[in-house]
C-alpha cells in the first residue's frame, strides 16, 4: 500500500476535488404564483416565490448574466436569456435587478426579474415561449438559472386554478427538486 506523505495527500485531495467540476447548486422554491397567458392581446408570463428564504447566487448576475426556462409537460421548453448588461446590483449586495424596459423585444423577452436576499424572487415576461394550445398543460416548470445556482419550481395538480388554452394559473406550488 502506498502513503502519502502530508503535502503529497493534501494535494491529492486538492486535484480530486478541483477535478470534480463545480456542481450547480440548486433551490427548489415553493411557486407562490406561476401565471402564463397567450391571447390575442399578448403573452404573459409572472413567476413569485418567496419559500424556503431565498439565498442569493454565488456569481453576480451582472457579470455572469442569467436565463429563465419554462418547460410544459408536453416537454415543450423555451430559454430567454437575461444579459449581464441589464442586471444591476445594490450597494449592501442584497439585491440584483435585471429590466427591460422594451419587452419582448430588446435583448430579452423578460421585462423585470428581481432577486432579494432572504425575501422574494420574481421574473416578469412578455412572452410564454410555449404554445399554450393544449386543453390542458398538466405542470408547467420554471427555471431561473444564475451562473451554478438553479431557481426553480413545479406547479401542477392542486395548486393550478386554471388550466386550459391560453392561460395557466397555479397559486402555492410545492417545491420540487430540480430537474436535471
């Protein structure tokens, strides 16, 4: 059996960890709100949880920049990509903010999203992505994806209110791990 020395196992240890890749780090989020709509008027997409506390990412989005995924059940997915460039932090780094005043053109379809530490965490769009044109979406997905930090909720059973061409609506979502 070979031993290592001190430094020659520290090392190792340091190479098998640093080799492993970084993991995503992933918070399944209880949906206070998920609502997606497509009519004649436009689409809408507004997603709000504020359960478990919501823990800040560990890259700054407005280095790193982030995107927003909804996936229907139907396996039907759309990605809108949130530039680093229209993402603001504050000052005490508890708040970042991304906008676009010009949605759904502009570089994003999403108008507003906001990450709060320890309070709320809200993406405002104006698009679905997705077709909608089911008699029924079953679940619905999301996403919020920050450098190795995953957001992300499941609504579909209970929760959902309306769910039916056109529009998806579904209030205190349960959290759900993430999907891979």
């Amino acid at each position: 059996m070979l031993r290592l020395g001190r430094p020659a196992a520290l090392a190792t240890a340091l190479v098998a960890l640093l080799g492993a890749g970084v993991r995503a780090s992933d918070h399944p989020q209880d949906a206070l709100k998920l609502i997606l709509r497509d009519s004649p008027g436009g689409q809408k997409t507004v997603y709000v949880t504020r359960v478990p506390t919501i823990v800040l990412p560990q890259d700054q989005p407005f280095i790193v920049g982030a995107s927003f995924t909804i996936t229907a059940q139907s396996g039907e997915t759309a990605t809108f990509d949130m530039p680093a460039d229209n993402w603001t932090g504050n000052a005490s780094a508890t708040l970042y903010k991304f906008t676009n005043r010009v949605a759904p053109v502009g570089p994003s379809p999403v108008k507003l999203a906001i990450i709060k530490d320890g309070s709320a965490l809200k993406v405002t769009a104006k698009a679905c992505g997705i077709t909608l044109d089911e008699p029924s979406q079953g679940s619905i997905s999301v996403m919020l994806t920050i450098g190795s930090d995953r957001y992300c909720s499941t609504c579909g059973g209970l929760g959902v209110s309306a769910d039916e061409p056109g529009r998806f609506v579904a209030r205190g979502c349960a959290a759900a791990p993430c999907a891979p």
